[in-house]
C-alpha cells in the first residue's frame, strides 16, 4: 500500500481527484445552481385542422411564464424562444376548449412549473353557404328605355370562411354601368362580397369569383289609366271625384305601339243607383304587343266617391260678365243688374262655392251695331254645377267706337 501511495499512478489518481472536487466548490460557489422565470413565452398552435376549424380571434397572442432551474450561466440568458410551449389541437371542436400547454426546456435546464397550465383556445368551425348574386345597377339608360330584371349566371356563389364571417356576410354583390344604354346588355363582371356596411367581407373565400350578367334594356312609356265608369248615382246625388291608385303606369312593347299609347283604360266599374262611394280593384285592358314592366301590377284600384246633392245660391253684378266674340270697332254695354246663380255640388263641400269660381259670359258673335237680349252662361269647376241662372238672359247693347 505504501508503495502503491508513493507510486505515480496514485499521484495522478490523487490529482484528478482533487481537480474535481475543487471544480465542484468552483461550481457551487462560482455557478450555482438558480430557479428562474422566463415571462411571454410565446404558445405555438399545432396540428389545427384548417379544413375544417379557425381560431375564433386570430388576433389573440398566447403566452405563459416558465419557471426553470439550472446553472446560472445557463439559465440567466435564457430567452422566451429559447423556451418551446405548445398545444395540440387535434380532435379539438368547435367552441371553447381547455388545453395543456406542453413545455420543453435546453439541455440541463430543469423545468419546475408553468403559468398558467391551460389556455382556452375558441375554435369556429368552416362553413359553405350559398348566397344568391345581386345585381347592381349604376346610372340610368337612354331617354325611353328601363332596366328589366337582370340576371346572374351562375345565380348564387358558395361563400366558404369561420362561421361568424360567412354570417356577416350581408349580400353578394355585382355591379353594372347601363348609362345611356338603349339594348340588353350581356357582360362577365367579378363578384364582390359585402358586409352590413356594404365594406368588403374579409377572411371568406367564394367561388366563382366571376358571373355572367345579363341585364335587359327594354322601351318603356308611362301611361295615365283613365277608368271605364258605368251607370249614375240616383237623382239627388253626385260623383264628387274619381280617385285611381296608381294613376299612372309604365308599360312595355315595341316602338311604335308605345309612340301611339297614352292612356290604359280598365274593366268597367259600375255605379248605376250606388249612392255611397264605391272601391274596386280591376284589371287594365292593354293592347296586343304591350304588357306592363311592373310585373308585381295585376290590377289598379278605383275609388269613386258618391255624396248626396245640395245646393247653394250665389249673387253676382252683371258687371262680372265676359263679353265673347265682340267685333273689331265695337263697344259692349251690359244692363246693370244683379244675377242670381243656383249652383249644387256635393253636401260636404257645398258651402266651399264661391264667386271666384265662377265664369259668366254672353256671345255676341257676328252682332253689329245694336241692342240685344242674349243667354247668360255660366260655367264652374267639377264637381259643382249651375243649374239655374236667373235672368237667363241680359240686354247688351253695341255701338261703333267711332
């Protein structure tokens, strides 16, 4: 044994021996092992199912604190991506779902906890919807011509994306300048996808991404509708007025039917002894060739409103009449006088007659120098009438200006 201390080999053995254990204090003392935290360790998402899943906010940064321990020199540099934190988000679903996050951590560097443990991660399944193509039209074709109903080739497109963005898709969009136009247009447009706010819907795809349009530009003219009434109310009562809803409507045909059309008359509404107001529906009589452009119109609605009669009298000097057809060199003298007018009109507006509603005139056509007892007629708006004068007549006498 002395021989083996007094050896070389011992003395070696010794040295090493010693070399070790003085790097051991070394290490303890100098690079001693140190519990360390590594904040905003980024959180890798793997094995998500593009297919078929999104993240419900792509915008959502995940993260976690990784507390480790190890030698000082190896751990007090350490950065978060020097550290690796992920989930596994196969045979996840649709909704909100609580995963583990997995860590791994350098070589001789111990992992001791991770905060927080789980991360919610809120999936939206993808989804297709068929969305039917509108068409857009900008500006207005030529004078005398309209936009028929356009149509799309395919009709609808396949809207693909997360659930919540295909919903807020609001409209699929294709639009079309028809200024000036006079014939059918037929073009290939791109499609354009929408949102509430008529802005762009983005994170969807859609296919086609183009369509056909055809858009029909057809002669059009707009016609007054004039109502085929039949019969009268009984003696003692008034049509007070003809009420057409619509009173106009746009019709459809070739040239030179339209350039002759201007009016539509209607199937008959018969009044014979109503003494109420009367409310039909009818349908229009159109002409061979012409059809209306508002398909929706089937029929208009005619309103004839009945009333009883009354009568009302009213004063006006002889002054107030017109003289009709005097000759050229003569004057007119009118006998001063009063007229006495009798005027009926229905009972509720009646007491609405006044004299500015009046017209009062004599002709004196081809009448030369003279005194003349002539008819005084007079006129007055609907729904009134005169239905006695009084005198009817007047004496008017003419003389040469000369």
């Amino acid at each position: 044994m002395r021989k083996f201390f007094a050896s070389d080999t011992a003395i070696k053995i010794l040295s090493i021996i010693a070399a070790i254990v003085m790097w051991l204090y070394v290490m303890n003392e100098q690079n001693p092992q140190v519990t360390y935290v590594i904040r905003d360790v980024p959180v890798k998402l793997q094995n998500l199912d593009e297919t078929k899943f999104a993240l419900k906010d792509n915008s959502i940064e995940y993260k976690v604190n990784v507390r480790v321990r190890g030698r000082r020199s190896l751990v007090a540099n350490l950065k978060p991506s020097d550290i690796h934190a992920q989930v596994n988000l196969r045979g996840r679903m649709e909704g909100d779902n609580l995963i583990r996050v997995d860590v791994s951590t350098p070589p001789n560097v111990e992992l001791i906890d991770v905060s927080p443990r789980e991360i919610m991660v809120t999936l939206e399944a993808i989804i297709e919807e068929q969305l039917p193509v509108s068409v857009d039209i900008i500006g207005v074709p030529a004078p005398g011509f309209a936009v028929d109903r356009p149509t799309s080739k395919p009709q609808a497109v396949v809207v693909k994306g997360p659930r919540s963005l295909v919903n807020a898709v609001k409209k699929v969009s294709a639009s079309i300048d028809v200024t000036d136009t006079n014939s059918t247009i037929v073009s290939t447009l791109p499609v354009r996808v929408l949102d509430a706010q008529n802005k762009e819907q983005k994170g969807v795809t859609f296919r086609p991404e183009v369509v056909e349009v055809t858009v029909p530009i057809v002669p059009v003219s707009n016609v007054q509708v004039l109502p085929n009434i039949r019969g009268n109310p009984p003696e003692g009562y008034i049509i007070r007025d003809v009420r057409i809803d619509p009173p106009t409507v746009v019709v459809t045909g070739g040239h030179e039917i339209l350039d002759g059309l201007q009016s539509l008359g209607t199937e008959s509404i018969n009044v014979e002894g109503a003494t109420s107001t009367v409310s039909t529906d009818v349908k229009l009589i159109l002409p061979k060739g012409v059809s209306l452009f508002d398909e929706d119109i089937e029929t208009v609605r005619v309103t004839v409103e009945i009333e009883r009669l009354a009568t009302t009298t009213l004063n006006v000097d002889s002054e107030e009449i017109q003289i009709l057809n005097l000759s050229t060199g003569l004057q007119a003298e009118v006998e001063k006088r009063e007229i006495l007018l009798t005027v009926s009109g229905p009972e509720s507006i009646i007491d609405k007659v006044n004299k500015n509603m009046l017209r009062l005139n004599i002709d004196v056509a081809d009448l030369a120098e003279g005194e003349y007892i002539i008819d005084i007629r007079g006129d007055i708006s609907r729904p009134y009438r005169v239905i006695n004068i009084e005198p009817t007549s007047i004496t008017v006498t003419l003389r040469n200006l000369s």
